[in-house]
C-alpha cells in the first residue's frame, strides 16, 4: 500500500471553508446595514427613537413647558379677543357685542387649538359651576380656584395631569377698559341703563364692581402630554 501525505489538501480545504465564512459575514453584515439604514428612514422608527431619547426629560421640564404653552394660549386669545369687542362695539354697540366675548367664536382660538392640539375652555368664577363634560379632576380644580377667589386668596396658574393629559388652569382678569364696560363698578365705568341692558341678555350675575386686575374667569385647557414633550425639543 502507498500512504500519500494528504496534508497539503486538509490545509486547502480548510482555506476554503474561511474564506466562504469570511465572504458570508461580510455579506450578513452589509445586509445588516442596509436594513438599519431602511429602518431608520421610517417616519415610524424615528418616532420612537425620539420618544425614547425624550425620556430622559425630567417632570420639572414638562411642567415648565406646560405652563409657558399655556400662558402663550391663552395671552394670544386674549389680546384677540379684546381686538374684537373693541371693533364689535365700535360696528354694533355694547349690547351687541356682549355676543362676541365667547373663545369659542374666535378663529384664533381655533387655530391655536389645532396647531397644539389643546382642548381651550374658559369657566365662570362666579355663579353656578355645571359639571357637564367636566372630569372630577377638572371640576375640583374650578372649584378650588372659585373657593380661593371667594376668599381674595391669590389666583395663579397651575399645571397638573396625569399620563397623557396635562390640565392648565388660569385666572381670567380684567386686563383692559374694554372688560370694564361690562364688569366694571356700575356708575362708574358703565351706566345702571347699560347694566340693566346687558343683565336682560347675559350672564353677568355678580360679576360686575371689578377693577383691573381683578379675575372673572378660569381657563381650563387640556394640552397632549407627547405634544408638551415635543415642544421641549
């Protein structure tokens, strides 16, 4: 029998076998990176990483940010809405324009409310307070800001909330000459005739005899936790 020395094929076939697992890693690992690349282009997953990376953003923060959004909101509806009483008395006279002291008529209000997605309310401070869609959170809040305003205790804004809902609670006050044509001292900045007029129309029960400064109303707006967190970006 003739023995051959099979050592030299062992070594070559053994080269073979790492240079296909060397070429196969190198292709697993390009396949890899192209679908890192992909996922990462979708809208979705970069979502997530950004939530993910927002985490780390404290509850100070997001109260913080709660409460400048709110002052933004509510400080822009104001203003429009003082434009249009004053254009709205001018066009139609005081009694008419009662009418427009709504949020809801104003397209400001609207827009703002779509463009952070918040949910913008505005409740008496006096008189009957209706639960209605109220949550009992919500209705406590109210209530405890119409205790503290019926006891001349000071009135300032509030963030509270829970997961995904964040509660912005403000005084509404008398920020201009314009409210004190309607709530202002009777004699004084409107006639008993004119009180009498827009008492047959409106709601004013008590809310009349303020000054400047004083509160007449709460907002209420319920802002988005995620849309909060975004606006910290």
């Amino acid at each position: 029998m003739v023995m051959t020395d099979i050592s030299p094929y062992t070594n070559m076939i053994a080269d073979l076998l790492r240079r296909k697992l060397y070429f196969g890693l190198v292709i697993m690992l390009i396949t890899a990176c192209g679908e890192t690349r992909q996922r990462v282009a979708d809208p979705g997953l970069k979502e997530e990483i950004r939530n993910r990376e927002l985490r780390h953003i404290s509850p100070g923060q997001i109260t913080q940010a709660a409460m400048a959004s709110g002052g933004q909101v509510t400080g822009t509806i104001q203003a429009a809405l003082i434009r249009k009483l004053n254009e709205a008395i001018a066009r139609e006279g005081l009694l008419e324009a009662g009418k427009y002291c709504q949020p809801s008529r104003l397209p400001a209000a609207d827009s703002l409310s779509k463009a952070r997605n918040v949910n913008i309310n505005r409740y008496r401070l006096k008189g009957e307070l209706t639960r209605g869609s109220l949550s009992d959170k919500e209705y406590q809040l109210l209530d405890a800001y119409r205790y503290s305003a019926g006891r001349n205790l000071p009135l300032d804004p509030n963030v509270q909330g829970d997961k995904d809902i964040l509660l912005y609670n403000a005084p509404v006050t008398v920020s201009d000459q314009v409210c004190l044509k309607c709530h202002g001292k009777i004699g004084q900045d409107l006639s008993e005739k004119d009180y009498l007029a827009l008492s047959s129309r409106y709601r004013l029960d008590s809310l009349v005899n303020l000054e400047n400064g004083q509160a007449l109303a709460i907002w209420l707006l319920r802002f988005n936790r995620r849309e909060i967190i975004k606006t910290i970006r």
